[in-house]
C-alpha cells in the first residue's frame, strides 16, 4: 500500500515535473502553509470564535446532566449495600438511561458542531484556494503546494507565501 501511494507520488511529481519543463519560463513553485492561513485571517478567526462559543454552550447544555449522572452514581456507591435487589436494579438502569441521554445528547450535539463547522470553514476554504491561485498567477509561480504536504522533506523558506496569502486574504475581505 504504501508503495503503491509512493509510486503514485513519484508518477506525479515525474509527470508535473515534465509538463513544467516543457516551457521556457523557469520553475517557480511556492508554499502556502493553510492552517497558519485559516488561523490567521480575520474570517478565521471570527469563524473560530464563533465555533468556539457553540463548542461552549453545547458543553453548558450537557453538563446538568453529567453532574446529575455524577450525584447520583455516588449516591447509589454510598447506598449500594444497604439498597434491596429491587432497588439495586432500579438504580442501574436509571443511571443507565441518565448514561444514554448524555450520550445522545453528546453526539446530537456533535453532529451540530461539524455541521456548523462545515458551514464556517467550507466558504474560508474556497476563498483560501481562490487567494492562493490569485498569489501564485500574479507572482509568476509554476506550482503552490502545502507546506505539509506528503513526501515533501525540504523546501526553501524564500518560498514560502504565507505572509502574501494572509494580506492578500485579509484585503478580500
């Protein structure tokens, strides 16, 4: 598998590599480093705050319940052995119905979040390719790849467009 997905990457950096050669202009090919991009724009981090405060009130509206889980556990370990075998099973499966309502919650509420997180990121990573197209075309670069892309081991920090991107980004704006 993994020598399948190197040679994949060597096929394209062979094939990128010719079609680039096959004009006279010299190779110039650039790095953009996103996450430093996404994190760093005022639309990001507006984005982030606002995710941030949803993260927040989902954690505000599950935590009476965890709290009320917690009392009650102890409750039932302190009560434990002088409860009868009735009211032992009665316990249980009401902290197990309390265990299964924060679960659902949890994962309603997680579901919201990558949901939102879709609809505040997905714009900010159109624009992201858009500006770094825009970078690349008007600074004469052959290629833009990601910093962390796989397989790249070195690249020259002279290459590096981050900077342009983030004003380049914010002036969209």
């Amino acid at each position: 598998m993994r020598f399948e997905r190197a040679a994949l990457l060597l096929a394209l950096g062979l094939m990128l590599g010719w079609g680039i050669g096959a004009t006279d202009e010299p190779t110039k090919i650039g790095f953009v480093d996103a996450q430093q991009v996404i994190a760093t724009v005022k639309e990001g981090k507006s984005a982030r705050e606002e995710l941030e405060r949803k993260l927040r009130e989902a954690e505000n509206k599950i935590a009476p319940l965890v709290q009320e889980y917690e009392a009650k556990k102890q409750e039932f370990e302190a009560r434990r052995m002088a409860l009868s075998e009735d009211a032992l099973k009665e316990k249980v499966l009401d902290l197990q119905s309390l265990e299964n309502r924060i679960k659902g919650m949890n994962a309603e509420e997680q579901g919201k979040i990558e949901i939102d997180q879709q609809r505040l990121f997905g714009p900010l990573q159109e624009k992201f390719v858009s500006v770094v197209r825009e970078v690349g075309q008007e600074n004469g670069f052959s290629a833009v790849m990601l910093s962390d892309a796989p397989g790249l081991i070195y690249r020259r920090e002279s290459l590096d467009l981050t900077d342009l991107v983030i004003k380049t980004f914010d002036k969209k704006s």
